[in-house]
C-alpha cells in the first residue's frame, strides 16, 4: 500500500494535537474559558461548558464563545463532530481553540466521522479566531475551509484529505471572500490529488509560512492579492509545487520545492515545481528557494517562459537571485542551512516544530538578517544528543576503579559547561558529577546476569536531556597475577652443544588495568639479574660451573602486586663419546713407567691432549680401567690430580685377578688424574671412552657429537642363553654380535648408550670389546673360565641402533642391559632428551659395614635395601639419577646384585659376584619420587658399598 493509502480515510476527521497552542497567537489578558470533551461522564451540549460539566462537542462552543474568550477541547481517542466557527472576536480579544490534555495520551489517531464529506472544519463568516493544535481529516474533497471570514490563524496541526476524494478543490480551500489568513506550521496532504492549498481570486493577504506539503499538489492562487509563502517545504508527484496566476501578488521566499521522487506521476507534460503567469510576474518576487523538479520536469515557468536552472531564471527575469539549484540540493540539505532571508515577508521566527532558529558553525552564514535561517520548514538544528556511557570493556573487576564517562554526539562542539551528571552503577550505588566522568570501584562479583550502568544528564537549566546506558558487563574478582617458570622441559632447555647453559620459559599474566612493571629473573647464582617482556618469553643463562642451581621469576604489576615463582636447573658439561684409546698400561710403558704399582703407589696419568681427549674444555673423563697381575687384595681410587685422595674405591680385586671397572673422573691440575693403590703390586690399564666438556659447539645441531644423558629403566636387551637379542647359545671365539637397542635409541638423537655388559659360562678365557665401527685394539670386559663378570660400557651407536659386541678368546654367553642413552638435539620422536650430567667428588654414601646410609649388617638373599639419595650428598631434590660406583662385598655365595628405581624389580643385574669376591661396577641408577634408589641381593648374604661419582639433573 502507498503512503497515501496509510492514512485515514472515508470520513471527516477533526482531532486535538498532543502540543499545546503554537507560538506566535495573540490571546486576551479576560475572557471565558469553555471547556469540550466528548469522554467526559457529565459532557452536554447544552452547556455550560464547565470544567465539571463540558460541552460534548466542539460545534456548541464554537457558537458560545465571543471576544476574550478560549475553548480548550480534550485530546480524547473518540471522535469530534465536523465544526462550523462562525465566532467573531476583537483584534485585541480573539476568539481561541486550543488542545486539552483527554484520555489519548499519544493523541496521534485521527478523529473521524464516518461517511461524511464535508470539511472538517469551516470557517463561516468568522473573525478574529485563532486555532492552534488540531489534525483535520476528510473524505471530502476539502478538509479546512474558509468563507467570508477575516483575520483567522491556524497554528500547528494537520490537515488532510482522503485518497478516495478526487476533485480540485483545495485540501485547504480560501474563498475570495475571506482575507488576512495565516497558515502556519502545518502538515497538509492531499491524498485526493487536488492542490493542498487553493485561493479563490478575490482572496486577500494569505500567509502560508513553515508548512509542509505532500502526497499530492501544491500551492495554488487564483487572483489572490498579497500572498506570502515563507519557509516551506513542497513536496508533489507532479510538479506545479507553487502556481500563482490570474493577476495574483505577493512572494515566494526561503521555499524549498521538490519532487516526490518515489511517487509514480501518470501526468504528461509534468508542469513546472514554481509557475507563475503573466498577468502575476509583474506582482510576485521569487528569492532564496531551492528547486528541485522530476528528472522530465523543469524548475520555473515564468510569464509562460520556461526556465531549466536557477541560472537561467536570474538571467532570464531578474528574480532567483540566490536560489538553488537542483543540483546544489544535496542529501543533507547542507545548502539549505544558513542561507535564507530572515526578513522574508510572512517568515516565522520558529520552524514547523516550534524550534528556535539556531546558527550552524560547520557552515558559513549566506543568508540575511541574523544569518542563521534555514531554507525549508524545518530549522536544522543542534545535534548534540547522548550517545553510549564509556567505562568497561567486557567486565569489570572487584577493587579496581571503573570510570564511567557519558557519551555525546557533539559535532557542533557545544560547550558543556552547567551540566550534570547522575550516575547509577548497576549494583545499587549512584552519584552525581558535575564535571562529567564519575569513577566506582565495586566491592562483590556478579552472579547469573550482566549489568550495565546508566548516566542521566541534566542540561544547565535542570531540564533532563535524556538517560543512556553502558554496554552490559560483568564484575568478576581481580584475576590474581601469576607467573610461571619452567626451566626443565624438552621445548625450552638448551641443547647439549651449550654446556653449562640453562633455557627457562617465562609466562606472566593478571589483570590488563594492572599493567606488568617488572619481571625480573634471577638464576642463583649470583650474576645479575636480568629483565623478560611481553606475557611469553624465553630467557638464556650460561653458569660458571656445573650444579644445580634456583632459577626465580619476581612479577610487579603498577597496583603494587608481586608474585614470585622457583624453579631448580641444573647445568652440566656435555658428553662426548670417543673411539676406545688405551692412554695407560704400566705392562708396556704405556702412559706410565713400564713397572708395576707397589703399596700405596700412585699413577699420575695424563688424559688432557691424549686418547681423542681435548686438550683444553674437559672437566672430566670416562675411563675403562682394568687391574691385572695383583699380587695381593687390594683397591685402587681414581681421583683428580692435585686433590686429597677420597675414600672411595673404584676397582677391588684380589691377587691374580683380572677386573674391569668404568671410570668417570673429574680432570685435576695440568690435565691429570691420579689411581691410587692400597695394597700389593699390580698392573693398571685405562681405556679413554669420553669426555665431558664446557666448550660450546657452535656447529650444526645435527652434527653434533656433545650429548646429555637419558637414563631409561633398565632393560635386558642380550641375552645368548635365552635367545634375547641374537641366537640362542654361546658365542664362538672371535665372532661379532649385533644388538638393536629398544626403539627409543633407534632415533637420529641417539649418540651412545650405557650398557651393564655380562659375560658368563665361559669355556675358557678372553676380553669383550663393546663399540661402533671399526673394532679398537681396547676391551671392555675380561673373563677367565666359568667366570660370571660385569662392567659398564658407554660405546657409541650406530645408525639404528647398532651395537656390536666381539668376543676373543672362548665360547661365552653374553648379556647386555641398557641403563641409558646419550642424545643431542636432534629431535626424531624417538630419542629421549638428555639431561645433564654434574660431576662430584668421590663420596661413599653407602656401607653396610659400619651403617653409612643403610643399617649395620650383610643384605640377606631376595631382600632389598632403599637408600636416600636425593637431597643428601650434594645431590638436589630433583635429580633423575645417580651415578654410583656400586661394590659388592664377601657373599656367602654366588649372587648378583640390581640397582633400581621407581617400579617393580627389573630383569637385570649391575654386580655379578662368585662367592667371597668383592667387586665393583659403576652403575646409572634411576632415583624414584621418594628420592631413593633401590639394591636388590638375589642369593646368600653380602655387604654392600656405594660410592657417589655424580648425578643426572
């Protein structure tokens, strides 16, 4: 349905704006004010128009009232009745209807009569009358009619016909009997496409100023002498928005005239928006408009002369001077701001609303007078309004201060000075401001629902210009502020080729009002402290020498909270893995003098520059050492040149044996190390199997041969007299097995592996070389017949996880159980990561000799000693292993000893002893969640000693 279509229709409709009186009517200072209302209980048309008993309708008030006096009629829901006035009032006594508040609040529904055509309301012979505040509706073709009447104002208000009534006539129709008319901030619409306005000729000084037309015609005089059209807006279908003809005078000023662009027009020929014939051009001034016709219409015709631009009409008849274009009417109207003439004949000093005229400072003032008049009926004006009140962006938080600010739209940049502010917050507080922010710090959490706060603003005056509303938010308590620090896992630790070197990973987070000031690390160790930005971040530390060490994070945000976080790091040189190089056998001269160790003889063997050992960067060297020819029971230390001999022992023998032990030794003064031994004469032979080293390696990670140590729980992976790991059966005299480590040392990463290497059953004697590609000219294991002998072996791997075993001398079982690997930074998805292995000085933490860590007395077969090693001996809380020289004396028969961690007992052994041996293997022992280590005895009774030779962090 068309616009026109959604008004009422089908009936003469009078009814009562919501508004009062418009401005600008003059009113007497006496008079009798009569009251209409048609809902009233006690109404009566008999009178006597009272406040407790009203006229019902308007007509009876219309014929009583005189000079002075006022009618107030009800804005009601029900309709009134057609009227004729027929008053006659007194210049300075008119006669005046007004609107009264009724029961229809809105007061926006028409009143109606139905099936009636005739004009909602007459003026009849009527003067000195003036109306103010009533919508007129009809199904005739004219709604507001006036005859023989003079002197009449009709302010604010409607007037309209219905679609359904065709004709010409006017929707406002002015006989040429009637002069002195005012028509003023009206909305008219001629829905039966008549004009909106028409005077007869004879008509005499007609105003229409800051009314509005539209869905139909326009403005149309015939002979009328003296009419002023001032600050309207015209809008037709059709064009012929302003027709002055038959000799008609007067002026056309500050009008803007245009096109209803979304109404069809089945008119051919489409007349011009603004005509004006010959017998009226020599009477009529046109000046300050705006024009702007249908794309086939045209601007002007004047004096039969039809003028396409305001251009061509100035050149053409001398008037238009400053009129506009269509093309200078924007969408905005900006043209129409400022630029019409104040002084214009009939122009009101408030627009169609009542809206003062105010001056636009985004635009320059074109016009005249003041310079602040707008083109059209309507006044542009401030558009200063509320917007959004700012404050919280998502939620608040308990304690912390919010500041809420209210929100305008000010593009005038109107001062705000006088202003108040009244501040509600959501949880029940309110305050009031002046200067406009208010700040509220909420003291609970919100539970279930959002909130939201609300400003209501009130203008200097105290009127109230209207309340907004914040975004809805939450209050939540203050996020704690919290950090985290992790210097132990794969992803942040450093790789094997940065010795000594410790990554941390850094997080930090609280509250974004609380900003981080401050993160600071420390790493214990004395150095200086150094700064971490941003919420994720990495820190780097190289140390000083080998250990465990705190690492701590201090957080301080601007709110003056702190938060602290420790972590333990440990550091220690790398490993490397050399080719097996014998440096020392005092049989040949070799390292040492060619001559046995006597008692309490000391051995000062070189191991810096010789045997694949560097000769700078090396803090300590894994050595297989070996005791043959002994003349007598005895043991023999290895410890750093330049350092008091420890108690601890690394090799016990007895006379004319031959026993392997594997070796790990810090390096002392000049590069040296020194082997002790205690008793009787005997030969000493040392094999080089690695390094450990401070020096970083700046080559590919890929490459590198610096690695760190992974212990694993011990697992069997050899065994000939079961068929683990190679065939079932002895192995023959110089033949080479191959073992294939479990799929965790398969991995690229994997670089060595520390092997509890057996023999056993042997049907006479030999040596066992544990290695990697080509055989070296070292072992790593003696045997004589029938004998069942241990040692550790650090070999390196080959790809796949090769380990290859050669056997010299007889047929022999051979056992193999993996203790650890050596991995570097290659990450393959295999190969576990290392971690650090920290030297110690030689340490017995274990003898059940005297009761050192352990009870006095001999482990009974099948039974189990735990021993504290964690947190004791120099060894922190934290570590993941220890490396122990682990010896097992005197048994009352033939046994073996497993040293284990966490879980059930493992299928492998470390110390495989004869009756009444004692003897020592260096053994990787993982240490469980308690800090302990366990030693498992399998038959007889035994002593046992233990000797610390470092940790693995």
């Amino acid at each position: 349905m068309s616009r026109r279509r959604q008004l009422v229709r089908c009936a003469a409709v009078l009814s009562v704006l919501i508004g009062g009186i418009g401005t600008g009517l003059a009113h007497a200072a006496t008079g009798t004010a009569l009251y209409v209302d048609d809902d009233a209980a006690g109404c009566s048309d008999t009178g006597p128009g009272s406040p407790a008993e009203p006229f019902c309708q308007i007509q009876p008030a219309a014929d009583s009232a005189g000079p002075g006096d006022t009618v107030h009629v009800a804005r009601n829901k029900t309709p009134y009745a057609p009227v004729n006035i027929g008053s006659i009032g007194a210049a300075d006594a008119p006669v005046t209807f007004v609107a009264a508040p009724g029961d229809n609040a809105a007061a926006t529904a028409a009143v109606v009569l139905t099936k009636t055509s005739t004009p909602a309301m007459t003026f009849s012979g009527a003067q000195y009358v003036d109306v103010a505040g009533f919508n007129l509706s009809s199904s005739g073709t004219s709604t507001l009619v006036f005859s023989q009447s003079q002197h009449i104002s009709y302010d604010t208000g409607g007037v309209t016909t219905a679609q359904a009534a065709t004709g010409a006539d006017g929707t406002i129709a002015v006989d040429g009997s009637s002069s002195d008319v005012a028509l003023t901030r009206l909305h008219i619409a001629p829905e039966s496409g008549g004009p909106a306005f028409a005077s007869a000729a004879g008509a005499q000084d007609i105003t229409l100023a800051d009314d509005v037309t539209s869905l139909g015609g326009g403005i149309s005089a015939t002979g009328t002498t003296g009419i002023r059209l001032a600050g309207d807006t015209i809008v037709t279908a059709c064009g012929n928005g302003i027709s002055l003809t038959d000799g008609s005078s007067g002026s056309v000023e500050n009008t803007v005239v245009r096109a209803d662009t979304t109404a069809s027009c089945s008119d051919t020929g489409t007349p011009a928006e603004i005509t004006v014939d010959a017998a009226s051009a020599p009477q009529v001034t046109a000046d300050y408009n705006a024009v702007s016709p249908l794309p086939a219409g045209t601007d002007y015709e004047w004096a039969g002369t039809a003028y396409g631009t305001s251009q061509a009409f100035r050149t053409g008849t001398g008037q238009g001077t400053h009129d506009l274009d269509q093309t200078d009417v924007t969408p905005d109207g900006t043209p129409l701001i400022d630029s019409a003439d104040a002084d214009a004949p009939g122009e009101l000093a408030t627009d169609l609303h009542g809206a003062q005229r105010v001056d636009d400072p985004l635009v320059a003032d074109t016009g005249t007078g003041a310079g602040d008049y707008d083109r059209g009926a309507t006044e542009v004006q401030d558009p200063l309004r509320l917007g959004t009140a700012s404050g919280v962006a998502g939620s608040a938080y308990v304690g912390v201060p919010v500041t809420f600010t209210p929100g305008f739209v000010n593009p005038w940049s109107d001062s705000l000075d006088g202003y108040r502010y009244t501040f509600a917050f959501g949880d029940g507080t309110t305050v009031t401001s002046v200067t406009g922010p208010a700040t509220h710090t909420y003291t609970q959490p919100t539970t279930g629902d959002t909130i939201h706060a609300t400003v209501t603003v009130y203008r200097p005056d105290g009127t109230e210009m209207g309340t907004e509303t914040s975004l809805s938010f939450s209050v939540r308590p203050l996020p704690p502020l919290t950090g985290s620090l992790d210097c132990r896992s794969a992803s942040v630790r450093t790789a094997p080729s940065l010795p000594d070197t410790t990554g941390c990973g850094l997080t930090a987070s609280g509250f974004s009002g609380y900003p981080i000031t401050s993160d600071r690390i420390t790493f214990g160790d004395g150095s200086a402290a150094v700064s971490a930005t941003g919420s994720k971040s990495w820190v780097r530390h190289t140390y000083a020498a080998a250990g465990t060490y705190t690492v701590t994070q201090q957080l301080t945000d601007s709110g003056g909270r702190t938060f602290t976080d420790t972590t333990p790091t440990t550091v220690g040189p790398s490993y490397v893995a050399t080719d097996p190089r014998r440096i020392l056998d005092t049989r040949k001269g070799t390292g040492a003098a060619e001559r046995q160790v006597g008692p309490a003889g000391v051995v000062r063997l070189k191991v810096l520059g010789v045997g694949g050992v560097p000769s700078s960067g090396v803090t300590a060297v894994t050595l297989n050492v070996t005791d043959t020819h002994a003349t007598a029971s005895s043991y023999v230390t290895v410890y750093p040149d330049g350092t008091s001999r420890p108690t601890a022992s690394d090799l016990d023998f007895t006379a004319g044996r031959t026993n392997p032990n594997l070796v790990t030794v810090r390096v002392g003064a000049g590069g040296y190390v020194d082997l002790y031994n205690a008793h009787g004469h005997v030969d000493l032979i040392a094999d080089t199997q690695g390094y450990f080293t401070t020096r970083s390696d700046t080559s590919d990670d890929h490459v590198s041969p610096m690695s760190n140590l992974a212990p694993v729980t011990p697992t069997r992976v050899l065994d000939t007299r079961y068929g683990t790991g190679a065939p079932k059966g002895k192995v023959a005299p110089g033949s080479t097995t191959t073992v294939t480590l479990p799929k965790n040392g398969q991995g690229a990463g994997t670089v060595g592996a520390v092997l509890n290497v057996t023999v056993t059953g042997g049907s006479g004697s030999g040596v066992v070389t544990v290695y990697c590609g080509s055989r070296p000219g070292t072992s790593n294991l003696n045997y004589r017949v029938g004998q069942t002998v241990s040692n550790l072996v650090v070999t390196k791997v080959c790809t796949g996880g090769k380990v290859k075993l050669y056997n010299s001398g007889a047929h022999v079982h051979l056992i193999a159980d993996l203790q650890g690997l050596y991995t570097n930074s290659v990450v393959d998805g295999t190969s576990p990561w290392g971690s650090p292995f920290v030297p110690a000085n030689p340490t017995r933490f274990l003898d059940t000799r005297n009761g050192t860590g352990a009870p006095a007395g001999r482990l009974g077969a099948n039974s189990t000693l735990t021993v504290k090693v964690a947190g004791v001996h120099g060894v922190p809380a934290d570590a993941t292993a220890v490396l122990a020289n682990l010896t097992g004396v005197a048994p009352t028969t033939a046994t073996h000893l497993t040293a284990y961690g966490a879980g059930s007992l493992p299928n492998v052994s470390n110390v495989n002893l004869s009756a009444g041996e004692t003897r020592p293997v260096l053994a990787v022992i993982p240490i469980d969640a308690e800090g302990s280590i366990h030693i498992r005895n399998a038959n007889g009774s035994l002593n046992i000693v233990a000797d610390l030779e470092g940790y693995i962090g």
